[in-house]
C-alpha cells in the first residue's frame, strides 16, 4: 500500500512540474522513480514513526495478535457487569447505545487498557448492537485503545500552548528516557507514549496525561501532571516505575497561580503578582492615532 501510496503521489508531483516545465517529460522515468522512492520513505516514516496512533495504525484496520484475535475471550467481571447495567439504566430502554462510550471506558480499564476484538463484541451483545456500530465509535475516538498497551499510558500534549513552552523537548527526553517513540511500548510492558491533542491545562503548560491500567477498574486512575521541565517527566516516570504517586497537576505551583512558568526547559518564578518578565517580541498593531 505504502508503494502505491508513494508512486501515485510522485506521478502527481512529476505531472505538476512538467505542465511547469515541458522539458522535465524526456526525464520522467527516472524522475519518476526517484520521486516515487523518495515519497515512500517519507510515507513510511510518518506513519511508522511520528504519527501513530494509540492503535496499530492510522488506518484503523485490525490485525491479529497473540492477545487480541477472533480466539481470545472477554468477560465481564461480575462487578463491572453491575456497573455497566448501572449505567445503561441512565438511558430509556429503547436507547441502550446511547451508553456506548461510558462502557466501552469500562471494558477498556477491565482489559488492562485495551480494546480486544472479544471485548468490542461484548460490548454489542450488551448494548444490543450491531458489531460494525460498536467498531465504528471504537477506531473514532483516539481515548480508546486497540491494541496492548502498557500498564501506564503516558500522552504528552502537543497542542501549540504545550508546544510553544516546551512540550516537544519533554516528548524528546521522554522517548530517550523509555527508550520507545510515540506509539510504542516499552520492553518490560510498562509504559505505552502517545501524543494527545489538548488536554485543556494550557495556563500550567507543558502537561502530560497518565492512564494507570495497572490495578483494573478499581485502580484505574487518570492523572494530569503539569508545569513540567525535562527532569520533572523523568522523576514522575520514575515514581510510577516504582509503584509511587507522583506529585498531581502542576510540580511548581498549588493551583493555577501566576507563580512562574516553564521557559527553556527551566521553572522560572514570577516577581510577585507580575507575570509579564520582558518586552513581548512583537508584532505590534500599526500607530491609527
């Protein structure tokens, strides 16, 4: 698919340039060629590496693995069951899928943070559900998880705020720290990196987000972590690590008070009240006086 991806994108750019440029058509073969491998190894990289998703890939296509294929099984813990029945009960009767996502959550913390074929179908015996509707909400929303994941789920957000003050050097150590990128799992099952959109912290930026599957249901917690320099990620995945409780929210401040903030991958206090330390760079709005 990759291949045929990257040959009709290079045709597309060598048409382009040649309707620029008649003379590029006596080159075309081996433009074309050139073209067609360069884009490959673009398209493969961008989805092998930097642009996975929480699932097996960016095409929501199932594949089969030792732990979820159409053999393994699903079943609902006796308490969960009661939960799940507690919150299909919020709905009427005849709207039962309306309960969909709250209970696919449920099904997710029980199967150790993902979603297995088994457990997707349990899910629509339960609802009362076709199997494709219960599919099609599980590969839309990027909270559920459709392969293994580890016991903690770490999403660093990469939203321009997080961006601006730092996110992509915590993402940077973080990924030298597990020795995984995003969309992978480490070794030892431990730690799964994610990137997530917006996590809504924006005023305690750079933030990550941490799912712990490690206890089932009855443990499941998630967790922001907040005001983060490089060194904070690493002392938070190291408490995790040896069956801590970091610190929650922001590792700086107690609330959202204009303390300081995270500039240059350094926690940089404010002069009391005062959160504005230098000249902004611009650009300023025209002189209309």
């Amino acid at each position: 698919m990759l291949g045929r991806i990257a040959g009709l994108a290079g045709k597309a750019l060598l048409q382009a340039a040649s309707q620029a440029s008649p003379s590029l058509h006596a080159a075309e073969p081996a433009a074309l060629a050139c073209a067609s491998g360069r884009m490959q190894g673009a398209v493969s990289q961008w989805l092998q590496v930097r642009h996975q998703t929480n699932s097996h890939d960016i095409f929501n296509i199932h594949k089969d693995t030792p732990e979820n294929n159409a053999n393994t099984t699903f079943e609902w813990l006796p308490a969960n069951l009661k939960t799940a029945q507690e919150i299909i009960n919020r709905y009427p009767s005849n709207y039962k899928a309306s309960a969909i996502i709250p209970v696919l959550d449920l099904a997710q913390q029980q199967n150790a943070g993902f979603l297995s074929l088994a457990a997707l179908n349990s899910v629509a015996i339960l609802l009362e559900m076709p199997e494709i509707r219960v599919y099609e909400v599980a590969t839309f929303y990027s909270m559920f998880n459709r392969s293994k994941m580890g016991k903690y789920h770490i999403m660093v957000c990469g939203t321009t705020p997080c961006r601006l003050q730092g996110a992509l050097k915590v993402q940077e150590t973080i990924e030298k720290h597990l020795g995984v990128h995003i969309g992978e799992t480490t070794e030892d099952g431990l730690f799964t990196l994610s990137e997530m959109e917006c996590m809504g912290a924006c005023v305690n930026a750079p933030m990550i987000a941490v799912a712990d599957y490690s206890n089932g249901v009855e443990g499941f917690s998630y967790n922001y972590y907040e005001d983060l320099t490089p060194e904070d990620c690493v002392a938070v995945i190291e408490t995790l690590k040896k069956g801590g409780k970091p610190k929650l929210g922001s590792q700086h401040r107690d609330k959202a008070e204009p303390a300081g903030c995270v500039a240059g991958g350094k926690w940089i206090p404010s002069q009391g009240q005062q959160t504005l330390t230098g000249t902004p760079p611009g650009p300023r709005a025209p002189n209309l006086g």
